[in-house]
C-alpha cells in the first residue's frame, strides 16, 4: 500500500484508492485475455469441418465474403474475445443474414478454435472421419457397444454416451481413446466393495455420500452399500476401457471420433 503524507481523511482515501488498484489488477488483466492459452489440433480440425458445412455458404471458404469481415485475416466486426464469438454464433446478429446456431459446447469449442486459426490451418494430415463407418467400429471391432449404451440402447455397466457429442470436445474424445485412464471423470471411476461377509462388488459408481455409495455392479444390478457394513471400498483410478492408440488405424480412429462427436441426444 501506497504511504501518502497527507490529512488524515485524505490518507484514508488513498488507502482505499491503493487498494482498489490493487484488486482490481488482476482482474483487469484476466480480461485482456481474450483468447484461450491454446488450441487443439482435433478441435481446429472439427471446426473446419463444421465450418465447411454450416458457413461456407454465406461467408465463402476463406471468410472473406462479407464485407468487413475476413475470419483467415483476424478481421470480425463485433468480436474481441472467444465469448464473444460464442455469443454471435449462438445468438446471431439481429438485421442480418447471421441466424443463430444451435451449436453444443463441444462444436461452439471446435468453430471457435478454428476460426482463431484459420490463417495456419493448411488441411495436411486432416482426415474426415465418416461417421457411418465409426458406428460400424463402435459396434463391432472397438467393442464399445460392449459397456456402454447409446439413449438408453445397450448395457449399463458405463455410462451411456447419446450425448457424448455434446458433453465432450474433439480433442477429449481423441485423448481419451488414446489414453482413456488419463481423461476419465473422477464421476465415472469404478468402485471396489468387500462387505463384511466377504462379498467382492465391482461395479459404477451413480451416487454416493458419507453414509452410503449406490452403483450399477457388473451385472447391471443396482446396488445400495452401506460404507459401515464394508470391510473395504476404494475408487479405482484405472479404468477397463482399453486404449485405441495400437489397434486402430488413424483414419479408423477420425472414424469412430466422427460417429462419437454425432452423437447428441435424443431430438
């Protein structure tokens, strides 16, 4: 705190004056970041796809096509920060030929991160998944269909992934199929049970608080323990989802991704 020789009310107010500064600092300076400390290379690559599909039309492939606007050269006219191309890209702006979009979390990430980087992005190595065929792998080779259901489709012994597209960006789901036990949700982690008897329960945790832990076993039974009658319980922080890394091939992995970040919900 600054020391001002002055009257006492006087150095009152300079107190107050100096601490305010302060306070206001940092808060000053998390507002000059306008731009996320980084961007994926599978989110960019996501929202080049849906730019291609949903954008082009009106804003030409380089984004040159409405006056004062050119996305390749940084140029926008109501934007700063990446909440504020969230916000014209969700609310539209009212008097012209931009619409709202109903864009997920995880698209809004993919089209925000593209548009920050359009002027690098060249397409090599790009791959475009085809979703039909990351259905087929879900289904048959990756085993997915296995644990988890799709809208309530399928067994419950992991969560249910109808949604999946929406809750998750490109860049989480291409990590977590490389390396499912460093992105898993600490919500999602399988519980280990021995009741007192000697009873082994594996299974998913749903709910639990001090008292009692509910989870779907293994069986998919639903089950409600009492922590006071167990002699063991422990949240495991491996996970039996396998990794993809080795048994897919990257245009098999673009695939399953593409079916994955489809996957929104029941409409």
């Amino acid at each position: 705190m600054k020391i001002c020789w002055l009257s006492s009310r006087k150095l009152v107010f300079c107190a107050i004056f100096s601490a305010v500064l302060l306070f206001r600092g940092p808060a000053a300076h998390a507002q000059g970041q306008d731009r996320a400390p980084e961007y994926f290379q599978a989110d960019i690559q996501y929202g080049a796809q849906i730019f291609a599909t949903q954008c082009t039309a009106c804003h030409g492939t380089s984004g040159d096509q409405i006056p004062g606007v050119n996305f390749r050269a940084g140029q926008f006219k109501r934007v700063v920060t990446d909440n504020d191309l969230r916000a014209t890209i969700m609310n539209g702006v009212p008097g012209t030929a931009m619409q709202p979009f109903a864009f997920g979390a995880g698209e809004l990430t993919g089209i925000v991160s593209y548009l920050r980087n359009m002027s690098s992005f060249d397409g090599k190595g790009f791959m475009v998944g085809n979703a039909a065929h990351g259905r087929e792998l879900f289904a048959g080779a990756g085993n997915c269909a296995s644990c988890h259901a799709v809208n309530g489709k399928g067994p419950r012994v992991a969560p249910d992934l109808g949604d999946i597209g929406t809750l998750r960006t490109a860049d989480l789901l291409h990590k977590t199929l490389l390396d499912p036990g460093a992105t898993m949700l600490p919500a999602n982690r399988p519980v280990h049970a021995v009741t007192k008897d000697g009873k082994v329960i594996n299974g998913r945790r749903l709910n639990e608080d001090t008292y009692t832990v509910q989870l779907i076993d293994e069986q998919e039974h639903l089950v409600s323990l009492t922590k006071a009658d167990l002699r063991e319980f422990a949240v495991l922080k491996n996970t039996p989802m396998p990794s993809y890394k080795d048994k897919f091939s990257a245009q098999d992995l673009a695939d399953l991704e593409a079916y994955l970040l489809s996957l929104k919900g029941v409409k």
